[in-house]
C-alpha cells in the first residue's frame, strides 16, 4: 500500500481516530512512521485536571509530530516512539511518559510509549518502506 493510500482511507472516515485527534496524516521510511496530528488536548483530559506543572504542555489545540519505529511479525505489531513535538517543539521524554501514563493508557490499555498488539485481517506482517507499506496475510 501506498502513503497516499493509507493516508486517504485516515482521511476517508473508516477508521475512529481516538477522542481529542481530528486529523492524522502518516509518511514512512525504512521502519519508521512519521505522523502528524492536529489535537485537542482538553479534549483528551476531559474531567481530569493535574496541578503538574509538566502537564501544562498538554492543554489547548496543537500541530503534533510522533516520530516511531513500527514493524510487525507473527501477526504481532509493534512501535516504539522515539519523539514527540507539539508545534515544532520537542516534549521532554519525561513529559511525555508522564502524560501517556495518566491520560492515554487508562483509555487504551495497548497504547503507550512502546506498544505491542495484535494484527486484524489475518495480517501476519508489515513492514515500513519509503512511502509505503508492505503487508503479508496468513
């Protein structure tokens, strides 16, 4: 499959982007996803407040850029992120652990800074190449 493929079924609606992201594009290299994202923080910590201070980087409507390997094998896929930016700026990697723990995970409980699931579909594996991605089914 093509970027421009899997950026369009994203965009075509088939798919439910999770609470607080109102539009995720991909682009891909040699094993790793980078995605773009236009988030809204309030709405991802909805009813929940924290008085960290580092938490304070997570309020309002941002630009986001998550940099991750990604892979799968064995009908298992994996990613691991590596970065994160919010309008061009980089999150320390403890900001980051600290709001996936309180406001991601408790939501998803497979999603976090390294994540492990499994594949739909009968895919067995997938691999990230420049501008797309191979798939194999079982």
């Amino acid at each position: 499959m093509t970027e421009e493929e899997i950026n369009d079924y994203i965009a075509s609606g088939h798919i439910t982007l999770p609470q607080g992201v109102k539009k995720v594009t991909l682009q891909g290299r040699s094993g790793v996803i980078t995605a773009f994202a236009k988030i809204d923080f309030d709405e991802i910590r909805a009813g929940q407040h924290s008085s960290n201070p580092l938490l304070s980087l997570f309020s309002g409507r941002h630009d986001v850029r998550v940099e991750a390997n990604a892979d799968a094998s064995d009908g298992q896929g994996h990613v691991h992120v590596h970065s994160v930016s919010i309008d061009n700026v980089d999150i320390p990697r403890m900001a980051l652990e600290f709001f996936v723990s309180k406001y991601i995970t408790p939501k998803y409980p497979n999603v976090g800074i390294d994540s492990q699931f499994n594949l739909r579909d009968k895919v067995d594996t997938a691999t990230v190449g420049y501008h797309k991605l191979t798939v194999t089914q079982r």
